[in-house]
C-alpha cells in the first residue's frame, strides 16, 4: 500500500491508519482535519523491521 499507510509488511498498522481514516470521513466537510496517530514513525519502523526479519527467517 506504501508509506501513506505505514511500514512494509506491518498489516496491523496498516489496518489501524485505514481505520483511523474512515473514522474522520464523517467529521470531513471541506477542511483540513488533522488527528494525532498513536503511534510514532519510528516505533512503527522497528516493529515493521522485526516483521520483515520474521518473514525472511520463514523463507
């Protein structure tokens, strides 16, 4: 999905800033929303690389 929607291969994350979105949808009426995300860039960036070795050792 790329970065919009966090790290490679983080499901989870990705899962939670799709989620995150839809619930603004609502708010939405032409201006800008802005939301802090409860989790930082780089402690989802650790997490995708823990799960990005994981899969290579499974390979």
């Amino acid at each position: 999905m790329g970065h919009q929607f966090g790290v490679p291969f983080h499901k989870e994350l990705q899962k939670d800033v799709i989620r995150a979105c839809l619930e603004l949808l609502p708010m939405t009426s032409g201006t800008r929303i802005e939301r802090p995300f409860p989790k930082t860039w780089a402690a989802a960036r650790r997490e995708g690389k823990v799960i990005e070795q994981m899969l290579h050792d499974e390979s």
